[in-house]
C-alpha cells in the first residue's frame, strides 16, 4: 500500500531541475500513504514526473521500490495497491516469455511491469485480482496510461493545475458520470492518490466546483466523476486513461475508458444459472468468499482484522481463523456512551473464535479530539460521522499491524441495508394511493412542525407504553410525509438514500431542479432489489464507504483489505436471486446461514447498530464552539454559494431541540471547515 503522484508537462523544456524538487513536495504532502520511503523518477524531454511513498507490505526490500522499470526497459510505473493473485500472474508470464525472466525481488509491482510487457495494459488489469490505482509511462510510446481497480478501492485524482471544468456537463455531484465527459485546462496535467499532493504543485490553482455542493449536501460525499475542484476528476473505478503529448497540447483530455464494469458484471452472472437453492448459495459464497480471504492474508508483515461483532466482519474474521496457523489479531472501538457500544459484542465473537482480541476503549473526548484534523484527513468534505470511530479503530489496530481484513461491502453485495427490505414494501402499498391524495396527507402531517409532535408525545404519550414513547416522534411523521410524497419507486430509494432530501435549501441560489428519481438511472432487467444493491455498490460504496476508509485507515500507515471485493465474490453474490438475499424477512440472510455455521446464531442476532457517534448531543455540547465559529456570519461569508439565514436558522432549532437536523449541519459545519483549511478560489 502506497502513495503516488506525478505531473506532464506540456512545455518540457520549462521544468529543468525543478521537477525533482516539485515532486518531493506533492509526496511529501502524502507521507502518511507511505512513510518507509520515498522515490521519484523523470523522463525530462518528455515532461513526464512520477512520484512515490511506500508502506511496505510485499517484498520488504529495496527491490521493491518505485518508480520501478520493466526489465525490457519500456515501462516506468507507480502503484498503489496490491495484487492477491501477482504469483499466479508471474507463473504465467513466465510461461508466457518461454524463457527465465530475471526476476529482482518479489514484489505484485514487478509482477505487473512484466505482465504489462508481456500482454499489454487491459489483458493484464482484467487478470489482475487486487486493489490498485496506476500511472504508467509508455517510453516508446511517450504515453501516460492512469488506471483504477475494479471496485474504486485505492483513489486516483488527476486534473490540469488551472482546471477550467468539463467539456461537457455532468452529474458529477450525483454520481453519474458521462462517456463524454473531458478534463480541460492548463498547465501541467497533476495526478496522484489524493487533492493534498495536487495542491502541493506551485503551478495549481484551485476553484471551487459549485456544482458539487447540492450533491455533496444531499449526501455528504462529493460523488462521482468530478471532484470538489472544477477540471480536476477522479478517475472511475474499473477504467483506464491514455493520455498522450496531443492531449496535453491540446488542454483537454479524453474520456476515460471502462476495462470493466459492475453492471456488465453483474448482467453476466444473472445470465448463468442461479443459485436459487440456499444450499448450492451457502456453498458457493463460502467457497468464493474463503478464497478471497485467504489471497487476501498475503503479507510480509503483520496482519490482523476489524471486528465489529457485526455480521460481515465476524464471517470474515470467522474466514481468516478457519485457515491461519495461529490465532488471527482482531481489534474493535467501544465507546464509553452504551447507545453506540459493539465492544461486548465483538469480544464475545472472538472468544468463541478464539482469536486474540483487543478493544481500544474509546471515549468522547478520543472522537471530539479528532474532529479538528478532519478537514486535514479528508481533503475533500466528507461528512459521514463514522469516519470518527474508523480512524480511531485504525490508529489502534497500526500499533499492532500493518494489514487488517475489513466486512466492508457485504451489505452492498448481499443485501443488508433496511432500505433493500422496506422500499419494495412501501412502495407496493403507496402505489395504490393516488399521488395527489399522497401529496394531500403529505402536506397535513408537515403542517405541524416535528417539535411539535415531539411535544405531543412528551406530554401525551405518557399514556403509552414505553416502548411506543418515540423520542423522535415528529422527525419520523416528517419522514413519513416525504415518503408519501415520492412519486416513484426510484425518488423514494433516492430519498432513503439521502442525508439531506433538500439541498438546495441550503444554498443561496437555485438548485439543480433535479427530481430526485433523476438521482440514479433507471436500468432494463434488474428488479427492483437488483437495482437498489447495483445503486449502493456504484455510488454509496465508492463515493462514501471506500473514501472513508482509505483516508481514516492511510491516515495511520495502515492497510485495509476487503474481501468482499473481489470479482468472484460479486459474480457469485449476483446468481443468488434477490428473494434469497432477503430471505424469510431478513437481509444478508445467505451470509447469515454460512456464518451460523462458525458462531452461534446468538452471538450474531441483533437490531443493526451501524458505526454511530452522538452528533446531536455533541454539538449542543462539546462541539457546540467549534460549531459556532465555523457557523458564524464572517466564516459563512466566505462561502456566499451558502445560505447564511437558513444554515443559522437550522442551528438555532437544534440547539433549542426543535427537530433533528445533525447530519445536515455536520455536512455543512465539515464543508466550512474544509474550507477554512484549503482556501479554494471561488471563482
């Protein structure tokens, strides 16, 4: 695991001895990636810089370092990542060759450069099994190829140092990109894992992509193709850019180009037979998901697992104890509020697996005292709150290993949001009410504000059962009228989906104007299940779950590996019809089976906690100054694109408990302090 960054020039012959100094300061910028050692290489006629931080994982030795060449000399690259399957490759390069290659280490980077010398770019990312992101020179062909693993598991950024936007619009902020979309602008074109080593170029000038925003406070992620930056993209997961001198003179890049893709994929493994028995299922996902996890255990350092006490990290961990030699090392985060505490559940499952546990008791203060260096971590906004537990859970796991197995993607893969459940259901009765009577009931239950329901229930409810006293009485009536008012099974997947079902009120001008079922495309032959687990893999997934990890785990030197994210794993996951996902009213019902089989069902079942910190009270309390300054009218006129009157007005109800509206200010209190910190020009 590893950092990477590098520039091409369009005007070689300016750069002269500058490029080395440049480019130590964009790796310098992403240390943390990589902090065992640092390389750069530069082919100066051409204008070309790459760059390199190395976390060492595989091949501990100098032969392993980058910038690496390819022995036939054709090829420089930097990589990120790693390559499970890199033996099984070099065994069939060699093979290839018909001759003995040379090897110098053993390093997954040399493997690559042989491979890529042997049969080409695409052949060999579509037979690597990895997580990745590359930038490689093509000296004979004096071409920069950028590309990115399957599932969008390492990041790639790249843009032109005064980025001029797009060529043509885009959904962007939505998560859906274009095939027409092109990167334009001047300067050097900047690539590497994150915006810190872009912003580090002396050339850079970055303004603020407005057109961001409204999907960044929908769902407190910038998604998609674009970045917070106007002309500066991320490169898609599963895709490959060639960029050539051409290019570079022109100021505009082209698109990129898929090498594959999760719906094809997905399409493919719904045209075999299904494992429609949930015997042949259980069988067929042990046998993927013990392969992927055993690949996944190659290190030449330490190694353990995160272990919630949750149903993906147990049966991964489950996995990884049944084929280690030793106990495997897990760690999970309790926090000293009981609402948002696995720990006992965690320590219970690995007593019974027997691995050695350790859990890093985590108090509020641990959480508030990282929230300052956010901005720093996460050089985009970023505003889901569990990024706190999961840096903390990093930091700890670090001082112990260099490698940890993480559940991530089970829910995305085999069904185990509440949405998957509750959509098709909703949906299914509401369509038999008109829309404007829907509408109607709608607009009644909006018509008394949520405190006052809130109120009605302190006050009456206490005729009620305990369990019927619903402290949130009035934000779940609200929630409901918004449900009622979905005109389609798509807007109300949209809506669920959303930390913030109206952005555009917090945004001083106008809106896009995009109806939610706009959100996310409509696709022919996947039920409305299908489409939902498609929907989470192709943007929740990549734009939240994956960024939240790769930053709070690289944050610490650390390197988070996920099974669940392997080609297999996914074809096996989608033969499995969408009625055994959600078998017998439960999701993720195929994992459960095959994890009953090594925990007892007791230890596992559970109402779904998620990875939660107390946003509410910690705003009305610790963070309430740190919340003030950044909500103040001076720091909000330095982003006039917001509205300064309602983002007060929505602080002033929650400090005075009058609905519940933490997500929406953590979204804008982690956009103002993002801001703060990188001073982007506006334009």
């Amino acid at each position: 695991m590893c950092g990477l960054a590098g520039f091409f020039h369009p005007a070689p012959s300016r750069q002269g001895a500058r490029s080395e100094d440049v480019i130590q300061r964009m790796t310098a910028a992403i240390t943390h990636r990589g902090p065992d050692s640092e390389g750069h290489w530069a082919e100066e006629g051409a204008g070309l810089v790459l760059g390199h931080r190395r976390l060492s994982i595989l091949d501990l030795s100098p032969a392993g370092h980058q910038p690496m060449h390819s022995a036939c000399g054709r090829y420089a690259m930097v990589f990120n990542g790693e390559i499970y399957n890199h033996l099984d490759l070099r065994s069939k390069v060699q093979g290839t060759r018909g001759k003995e290659i040379p090897w110098n280490g053993h390093s997954d980077t040399e493997t690559l450069l042989a491979a890529f010398s042997a049969w080409g770019v695409e052949a060999t990312l579509k037979a690597a099994v990895g997580m990745f992101a590359i930038a490689l020179w093509d000296r004979q062909e004096q071409t920069l190829t950028l590309a990115r693993d399957r599932f969008g598991e390492k990041p790639l950024y790249y843009g032109f140092a005064q980025g001029c936007g797009f060529a043509q619009g885009c959904g962007f902020a939505q998560g859906q990109g274009s095939e027409d979309v092109n990167v334009t602008g001047r300067g050097p074109l900047l690539f590497g894992s994150e915006l810190k080593s872009l912003m580090a170029h002396p050339e850079w000038r970055g303004t603020l992509a407005t057109e961001a925003l409204e999907g960044y406070l929908r769902f407190g992620c910038v998604g998609g193709e674009g970045s917070i930056f106007q002309g500066v993209a991320k490169l898609p997961p599963g895709s490959l850019l060639t960029i050539t001198q051409a290019d570079m003179k022109a100021g505009r890049l082209p698109a990129p180009v898929p090498w594959w893709s999760a719906e094809q994929a997905a399409r493919e493994a719904m045209a075999e037979p299904a494992l429609d028995s949930p015997e042949a299922a259980i069988s067929a996902v042990e046998e993927a998901l013990g392969n992927s996890v055993r690949s996944r255990m190659l290190a030449d350092v330490p190694l353990g697992a995160f272990l919630s006490g949750g149903i993906d990290s147990s049966l991964i961990v489950a996995l990884m104890q049944q084929q280690a030699e030793r106990p495997v090392r897990t760690f999970s985060v309790g926090f000293d509020d009981a609402r948002y505490d696995e720990s006992q559940h965690a320590a219970a499952v690995a007593r019974h697996l027997g691995t050695e546990h350790l859990t890093l008791h985590a108090t509020s203060q641990m959480a508030l005292d990282l929230v300052s260096s956010l901005p720093e971590l996460y050089d985009e906004p970023f505003a889901d709150s569990s990024q706190l537990p999961t840096a903390l859970v990093s930091r700890l796991t670090r001082e112990h290993v260099t490698v940890a197995l993480s559940g991530d993607a089970g829910d995305e893969l085999f069904g185990g949001y509440n949405r998957h459940l509750w959509v098709p259901r909703i949906w299914h009765k509401l369509r038999r009410l008109p829309l404007p009577a829907r509408r109607a009931l709608a607009a009644t239950l909006k018509a008394i504000p949520a405190h006052r329901y809130d109120s009605l229930m302190r006050h009456g409810g206490r005729l009620l059962p305990s369990r019927l006293q619903l402290r949130t009485f009035g934000e779940k009536l609200h929630k409901l009228a918004a449900v009622l008012e979905s005109v389609s099974q798509r807007a109300l997947f949209a809506g669920v989906a959303s930390m913030n079902r109206q952005p555009a009120a917090l945004l001083a001008g106008q809106g896009s104007g995009q109806p939610p079922e706009a959100l996310f495309p409509a696709l022919a032959q996947f039920d409305s299940v299908e489409w939902m687990l498609l929907m989470d893999t192709l943007h929740y997934m990549v734009d939240d779950v994956l960024v939240k990890v790769d930053r709070a785990s690289m944050a610490s030197s650390l390197e988070v590996r996920v099974p669940f994210l392997d080609a297999q794993v996914f074809h096996t996951a989608w033969r499995i019809p969408s009625t055994l996902h959600l078998n017998e009213g439960q999701g993720k019902w195929v994992l459960r089976q095959l994890l009953y089989r090594h925990v007892p069902r007791e230890l596992i079942e559970r109402p779904k906690m998620g990875f939660a910190v107390p946003l509410d009270a910690w705003l009305r309390g610790p963070l309430r100054d740190w919340a003030e300054d950044l909500l103040s009218s001076a720091s909000l006129a330095e982003l006039p694109v917001l509205d300064a009157g309602e983002i007060r007005q929505l602080w002033q109800a929650h400090l005075k408990g009058v609905g519940h509206h933490a997500q929406q200010l953590w979204a804008v209190l982690q956009l103002l302090a993002w801001q703060r910190r990188w001073r982007p020009g506006l334009g």
